[in-house]
C-alpha cells in the first residue's frame, strides 16, 4: 500500500517541481525584457552607448527631420535631402528642384533652405533665380551656384559653374563659409572670339538676339577677353542705345557677374 501511495504521488512532485522551474524561468526572462525595454533607467544607472543605440537614435533624428517654413518650403514638408555630420548634428535641404535637369549623383536644386533639423535655424537661403548644384562629402555638403551661359559648342546653353559655398562641421558647431566666386575654364577659339566681336557693330542698336549676344560677351568677357569686357561694361553707350525692361535687367546683372567673378 505505501508503494502504491509513493508510486502516485511520485509524478505529482516531479510535476510540481517542473512547474515552479518553469515559473521562475518565466519570471526571469520576463525580468530580462522588462530591463531591457527599460527606456529611462535610474539615475544611479550607467548608461553606456552602444552602436545599435547610437545608430536607433540617428534613424529617429532622421525620420522626424522635416523641413521648416522658408523661401521655397512649408513646415512639416518633406526634404529633398538630409545630411549628417560627423559631429552628430543633421541638416535638411528644402525647396524646389527640377526632375529635367537632375543629376546621378548630385541634386539640383533652386529656391530652397538647409535647415538645422533640430532648432530649425536656416544656415542657406537661395531664391527662385539660382540654381545649385549640392555635393556631398563626409563631413560636408558643397553648393555649388550654376548659371546658363553660352559657352558650349557653337554658343550652345549650358549651366556652368559660378560659385561655391560650404556646409560643415567640427566636433561642436556647423560652419557655413562665404560664397566665393568659382568658374570653371573657358576655352572659346580665338577666331571665334573675334568673329564674334567683328559682328558688333558700334552704334548699330541693341541686337534681337540681345540676350544671346549679352551672354557671348559674358563668356567672351570671363575667358580673359578685355574687349569683350569694354563693349559689355559700356553696352548702351557702345550700341548706342539705351535699355530698359528685361534687356537692362540682363545687362546689369552680367556687369556685375564678371566683375564679381574677375575681381574688376
């Protein structure tokens, strides 16, 4: 009779056994999760950084990265492009870019802001008449103003460089450089110069191809041709005209860039 009464309460106690195990596994696991989902520890904790951490953090900076009211964006819009420093801090660039004249690896962009993703403050402003060129390096982005000139084949358009500004950091603070005046070299034919130049006629009037013809002697005028310069800086006088309108307008604004670029 006691063998039969050890022989059923047996397999109780190992039953028994085997659950409080398990339910001290499970309270342990469970203790585990709790501490690891533990999003603010106790003060007197250490918390040490890990690079999973590190890189969760960088990845929600990004997502709630949104662009801030500015020249060509609203707050809450969504950026063309977010940039992160080596620093830690993260920038955005925001505004319009034209899908026809993208690049592979850079992004073409006007009337648009770079943005500080956490304080907002916009360190970058170009309006709706520059376009850029934004390059990025480790540590930098390189914006690069661009202007069509007619300096490719047989007076062709093409966007050019012009100037050059820089967004980067050191181990505290973004840094944003001057705009400098950059142009890459010029090469038109000698004889195309001249042709060209020949083709001017002193006192004749303002050309209807006036806006072709400003551009030529800009180019003419950028790749070290005085004479070129001397009809552009004394256009009304030279072509006996005055301007007004959009041809005065042009006119100005290709005076000043070639003395701006050249340092006249």
């Amino acid at each position: 009779m006691q063998k039969l009464i050890l022989l059923l309460f047996f397999p109780i106690f190992i039953f028994s056994c085997g659950e409080k195990q398990n339910s001290n596994k499970k309270t342990e696991i469970k203790e585990i999760v709790e501490q690891k989902g533990q999003i603010k520890p106790k003060k007197s904790d250490t918390v040490i950084e890990t690079k999973e951490t590190k890189q969760l953090i960088e990845n929600n900076k990004s997502s709630n990265c949104k662009c801030f009211n500015g020249i060509g964006s609203t707050k809450g819009d969504k950026p063309s492009l977010i940039f992160k420093f080596l620093n830690g801090s993260s920038v955005n660039v925001c505004g319009y870019y034209d899908k026809e004249i993208q690049e592979d690896k850079n992004l073409i962009m006007s009337e648009f802001n770079i943005f500080d993703c956490l304080t907002g403050k916009s360190y970058v402003e170009y309006d709706a008449t520059q376009t850029c060129r934004i390059k990025e390096t480790e540590n930098s982005l390189i914006i690069e103003e661009l202007r069509y000139l007619p300096s490719g084949e047989n007076w062709s358009w093409e966007l050019i460089q012009i100037a050059e500004q820089k967004v980067s950091s050191n181990t505290t603070e973004i840094i944003v450089s001057e705009i400098t005046p950059k142009i890459k070299t010029i090469r038109i034919d000698p004889k195309t110069q001249a042709d060209f130049l020949n083709s001017i006629k002193k006192g004749q009037g303002i050309s209807d191809e006036w806006e072709l013809e400003i551009g030529k002697l800009v180019v003419v005028a950028l790749s070290g041709n005085e004479s070129a310069w001397n009809i552009l800086k004394d256009y009304e006088n030279y072509t006996g005209e005055t301007t007004d309108g959009a041809v005065a307008e042009t006119w100005k604004e290709a005076v000043s860039l070639v003395k701006w670029i050249k340092g006249k």
